[in-house]
C-alpha cells in the first residue's frame, strides 16, 4: 500500500495475486517454481489459522473486491456512492478483518480496536442521525456495508451489526438529552452496546419476559435475567427489555443500564460453536438502580421499539450471512479450479459445476430479496415487517446451505481450521436463530398474509 495519508484512512489495499504468494512460500515449500504455483493457488485462500506472521496477506475476500467480472459481485445495480462506500467495507474487510479472523475465533478476542477503526470510516452508526455522530445512511446502504465487512468476519460484523441496531433506537426513540449523552460515544465506538431482550425463561415468546422495573422515586430498581446478550460483560451500554406494568407486551418498558451501576453483574462466558470474537453472557439484575431519566421511550413502550429495532436487525444478520456466502462461493470456486483428482481439476466435473451454479443463484436471490427488504424498511411500507421477516429466513437459510456445501466441496480441508470456509459455516449458523428463529419468522410472514383475508 503506498504511503497517501487518504489512501491509508480509507485502507485501500491491493489484491495480492498468485505469484506473490509463490514469492513468498517457495523458498519454505523448497518446490520447483511451476509446482509451487499450483500448491500456493490452492493454499491462498485457506491460511486463517496459520497467523499474520506467516501469512501477512491473508485476505479471505481479496476476489470480492478484484473480481469485476463475477457475475455474484456486490456491486451491480448500485449508485456510484453506493459503489464507493462498498468498496471501502469491502477493502477494510480485506486489510482490516480477514488477517485475523481465525485467530478472533480460536483465541476468542474481541477486537475492540479494529471495531473503533471500523468507527472511523462510519460504520458505528450507519443509520444514526449525523447530528449526534451517526452516518446518516439509509437501511440499503447498511445491507451493503455489513455483507462486505462479513467477507472479513462474520462472527464481528454481527456484533457491529447488533451495536448499531442498539445506537439507533436511542437516536430514534430517545430524547434529545438521551441522543446527546449516548450517541455519540455508541457511533465512535468509544463505549459499545448490548441488546438485552431475551431471558432464560422467554426466547421467542418475549412478551413473557420477567425482568421486573419498579418505580421508586426517580429510580427503577430492576431485578432478573437476561441471556445470550452479545457482548455481554464486555460492552458498556446495555439496551434493557423490562417489566414497569402488567402481563403481556403493553406492561414493558425500556431503559438503557450503564456498565458500573450497582447491583448489574454478568454470568460467565459462554463456550459456543461459533461467533467467538463477540463474547456471550447472561446479564443479571439484583436491585439495579437505574435513573428515570434512562428510560427510552414511554413506559409501556418498550416492546414496540424492540420489535422496531428487530426489524432492522433481521436485514442486518441477512447481510452478514450474505457476505459469508459471497466468500464462501469464492472459496469453493477457487478450491474446484485448482483441485485435482482423477486426472483432472474438479472444475471440470459437472455435478460439481451445477453445485456452484445453484451456489450463485440462491446468493443472487437472498441478495436481492434482503435488499428488496431494506429499501421497504427504509420507506417506513406497510408490507415492511413481512419482507423483513421473509428476507432473514430465506437468506439467512440459503446462505447456510451455500456455506455449508462451499464445505462440502473441499472435503476433508473444509473440515480443518486452516481453512476459513469452516469458519463461515460455524458463525452464520446461528444466524437462523437469533433476531427472532426461522421458525417466528414463518408465524409473522403467515399472519401477514392470514389477516388480508
């Protein structure tokens, strides 16, 4: 990368190609040179785990951004300035993301700095208003930064993902006071933020929930549990879903809970399958005293700007899994030209061929379809909750499969931690789960279509 200061803010890398990795690995592979070539060919897309010093390049979404005669690009149908703020996720992915994202996983980091760097460039509140530091963009442009920067890692775009989704229903629903005091920091990503929704006792059926909020002077002092809160015990601000009133959805509130306040302690971490650069933990509340003047929204609110701040946050998690399908069909594309078995590469087997033809479609589709779902959300349409929920399960779903056959084309190397499809399988899988599973988003898509008769 040359040394212009811009070139370096808008970290503008440039794809690394084949013989650069010869270069680089030759002398330790001790192979002939054309041998080489096609042993470097076959590793340039698998050396996550192998870790920066060895493999200071590694860019699992370098043909993401050089590839513009890929008919899956990202790119087409955008404006120009859609175009450019792309490419700067795409190549802060590459730089910025990429490199690390097996060692995020295996060691479970999360990566604070690179995420304040992601901050810089705009990516800490995308649709937040600019007059509290947000980006100002539209739920369509949002989509297109989050698929990109997931080309680098899933498993941290989600959480940039969540932390966003969080900035924006204090921007939205907050008074002034609230959008001054917590926006700013949240954009900057100076303090980060949690989504605390969900409890042990009320996954899907979250107007059950039970963390209680009673009214003493001009305090609330909260008691119960949340769980599986992302960033959990590590994040600063948490979003709380709580009980001020009576059953159902109408008796809850929302109030934001600052890390330090007396009585808020966390479980411990959780192990999962994927998603480890985002620590997981249970949020709890014993007597939490919380200052009136931190509840968003009025009492009885707090279900509605949930399920509001969801709606976003399912066509976030469908341009997460849009991303790792993208990289995923790369990686199996570049895999089958330089595989060999039975005397020929397996680019050339046509089972294999309509495997990655059906791969592209269903990319194709979900993209489409998630970006048919932001452009409705963004226009506050009355068809904008269906299409949201429609957009997550089939995305979210078909990027799975994608993923997951990308893995099966690489046979026993998918299954090894040196090669980064695996990883994308781990970390979008449970994408399919969360901001509401694929099974609540068939009941919302069926009602939608149940009460027009």
């Amino acid at each position: 990368m040359d040394g212009d200061p811009m070139q370096s803010h808008l970290f503008c890398i440039k794809s690394r190609y084949v013989n650069e990795i010869v270069a680089y690995f030759a002398p330790e592979l001790q192979l002939p040179e054309t041998t080489a070539t096609d042993y470097c060919a076959q590793l340039a897309w698998s050396l996550a785990g192998r870790g920066r010093s060895e493999c200071p390049d590694y860019g699992v979404s370098r043909e993401v951004v050089a590839d513009p005669q890929s008919r899956i690009q990202a790119s087409l149908g955008l404006s120009d300035e859609q175009k450019e703020f792309q490419k700067v996720a795409f190549d802060f992915a590459t730089k910025e993301m990429a490199p690390y994202m097996a060692e995020w996983d295996q060691k479970e980091i999360f990566p604070v700095d690179t995420m304040r760097k992601a901050a810089q460039l705009g990516f800490g509140g995308i649709y937040v208003q600019p007059d509290v530091g947000g980006s100002g963009l539209t739920r369509l442009d949002t989509s297109l930064i989050f698929e990109a920067l997931s080309t680098g890692c899933a498993s941290t775009t989600a959480y940039i993902s969540i932390h966003n989704m969080c900035a924006w229903m204090i921007d939205t629903f907050g008074n002034q006071e609230q959008r001054n005091r917590f926006c700013p920091d949240l954009c900057s990503m100076d303090r980060f933020a949690s989504y605390c929704l969900t409890e042990p006792g009320s996954g899907s059926d979250a107007a059950s929930l039970l963390t209680t909020a009673k009214l003493q002077g001009d305090q609330y002092i909260l008691n119960g549990s949340k769980a599986f809160i992302s960033g959990g015990g590590d994040t600063d601000v948490y979003v709380v879903m709580c009980r001020t009133g009576g059953k159902g959805a109408k008796g809850i509130s929302c109030l934001v809970v600052e890390k330090g306040t007396p009585g808020l302690s966390f479980g411990k971490k959780e192990k999962k399958v994927g998603w480890n650069s985002q620590p997981t933990r249970a949020v709890i509340f014993e007597d939490c005293a919380v200052p009136v003047a931190n509840l968003i929204g009025e009492e009885g609110q707090g279900f509605s700007i949930a399920m509001k701040g969801l709606n976003g946050g399912r066509i976030n998690i469908a341009s997460c899994s849009l991303g790792a399908a993208h990289a995923c069909v790369l990686l199996a594309r570049d895999h089958l030209t330089v595989r060999k078995q039975f005397g020929e590469t397996l680019s050339n087997n046509q089972y294999l061929q309509f495997k990655l033809a059906e791969m592209a479609t269903r990319l194709v589709a979900s993209r489409l379809m998630v970006r048919q779902a932001a452009v409705a959300l963004q226009q506050g349409r009355e068809d904008a909750v269906a299409l949201c929920s429609m957009a997550k399960l089939f995305a979210t779903d078909e990027c799975f499969a994608i993923c997951n056959q990308a893995l099966q084309m690489h046979g026993g190397y998918g299954y090894l931690k040196d090669y980064a499809v695996q990883q994308f399988v781990r970390d979008i899988r449970v994408h399919q789960i969360l901001e509401g599973t694929n099974e609540v988003m068939r009941m919302i898509i069926s009602r939608n279509l149940l009460t027009d008769l």
